[in-house]
C-alpha cells in the first residue's frame, strides 16, 4: 500500500500468526537494504521486548557496523533494562552517541513522549527523522503518548499498523485499528 500513496499499511493476525517476525523482516530490510529509517513503538515494553529478541536474533551474525544502526531503547526503569540486556539495547546514558547512527530504533511511544522533559531522552530529536513508524500491538492506539512519536517522522512517512484487530486494546479499544483496516480493505 505504501507504493500506492498510502499513509497506513497493516499487519493484522490472531496471536502466534507471525506478525513480530514478519515485521522484523520487514524493519530490517527498510534499514538495513532500502537505507530507510524505522520507528518501531508500543505502548507498553512487552511487544517490544519480543520485536528487540528477534531482530537481535536476525542479526547475530552481522557486522558491527550493520549493529550499530539497530538498537531497542528501554523505559528508563531499572527492571525494563534488566530484561533487555541480552537485546542490542542502548541506555539512556548511551542515546547521545548512538541515536544520531540508527535506522531502526525500537522505543515504547512514552519514552519518545519523554524527550522534552529528561536529559536522557533528549537525544530523540537527533534521530533522523522515520520514513516509517511501525505501531505494535495496534489495538491499543489511540494514546496521547503516540503524539511525539509522529514528531519524530518525516511529513511523507508511512505508518504499519500491527495488530489484532479482534483483541481489545488498553487505550484505544480497537477503534482507531479497526477503522484504519476498513479504510484500507475499502481502497
């Protein structure tokens, strides 16, 4: 759908379908390939542990350098460090220096929500600006905390939905994903 113009794309299954590797995939190849910088957020860590696991995973044997431009950036508390840290993570403390280099950032939609307001998180506004912001565990959308997120893309950028749309979501029930997904079904 991106080549037809088309702001949003979907990813939608039922859980276990596949959607994070699928994904994976996908974001790498944007990065790594096209040279395209991804935005992967959630609104909470979990989904985002399982996307950081298998990108890592797919890039086990890659070149450092090919690292580098890949990293999953945790909530600043002590515990979502911790479960990270067999993850390509980058600290808070390390964000000056690595943000700048990534292509693919991985990142709850509070942390970039963060940027304003800790010294930590303000290396955000030295990422390059997203081609694409891939929005995991879609049902929830609807927060507030998405905002900055989309401040982080460039005014062509293209948005993947991933999701179950069938799943109630915490903030947004569903809604905004269900629509996106009939929006897109009616094209």
């Amino acid at each position: 759908s991106a080549n037809r113009g088309n702001k949003f794309s979907y990813l939608a299954g039922f859980p276990g379908a596949g959607k994070t590797y699928s994904a994976a995939m996908v974001a790498l190849v944007l990065a790594l390939v096209c040279d395209q910088v991804v935005l992967w957020t959630a609104e909470v860590n979990a989904p985002l542990l399982a996307a950081g696991r298998m990108v890592s995973q797919m890039m086990l044997n890659s070149a450092p350098f090919l690292r580098d431009t890949v990293a999953f950036l945790p909530g600043h508390s002590e515990v979502s460090r911790m479960e990270t840290m067999d993850l390509v993570t980058v600290s808070p403390e390390q964000r000056p220096e690595a943000v700048p280099k990534l292509k693919l950032a991985i990142v709850t939609a509070g942390s970039a929500a963060a940027t304003t307001s800790s010294k930590f998180y303000h290396s955000f506004s030295a990422l390059q600006k997203a081609h694409w912001i891939f929005v995991d565990e879609a049902q929830g959308f609807g927060s507030w905390l998405f905002a900055q997120v989309f401040l982080l893309a460039r005014h062509d950028a293209v948005t993947l939905m991933i999701g179950d749309p069938a799943q109630p979501g915490a903030a947004g029930q569903g809604e905004e994903l269900r629509a996106c997904l009939n929006s897109i079904a009616a094209l």
